[in-house]
C-alpha cells in the first residue's frame, strides 16, 4: 500500500500528464493558484471545508483497500 505521499505524488504527475503540461510546470500552475486564494493575501477568500481532489481520491482508496 501506497503512503500518502506516494500516493499525492503519483496523483499529481497523473493530472499533469492529462492536461499535457510538465510535473514542473504543474507545479508552478499549483503555487500561483494557492497564492491566489490565500486568505493571507485575499482576506475574502474562504477555502473552509475544502477537500482537494488528491485527498479525497487518497481517502476513497484507503476505503476500498485499492492500489492506485
């Protein structure tokens, strides 16, 4: 069984294969994003509750006891 990790890991190489973009460039895309709703430096951003896709794929295998 993956860690999480491993499995947060594979998991965004997977997404940036499908939008044909490099793990690298992914990765940049990832950060401005995050800059953009930080509530640090968006006040009225509100992220509460939200569960990223990555997390809740990791959960829903950890479920079912699947392997990615």
């Amino acid at each position: 069984m993956k860690t999480e990790e491993q499995f947060h890991i594979e998991f965004l190489q997977q997404k940036a294969q499908s939008l044909g973009l490099s793990f690298a460039d992914y990765m940049l895309f990832l950060i401005f994003e995050n800059l953009e709703h930080a509530q640090v430096l968006n006040p009225e951003t509100t992220t509460a509750g939200f569960e990223p896709e990555w997390a809740q794929a990791f959960r829903e295998q950890n479920q079912s006891g699947q392997g990615m």
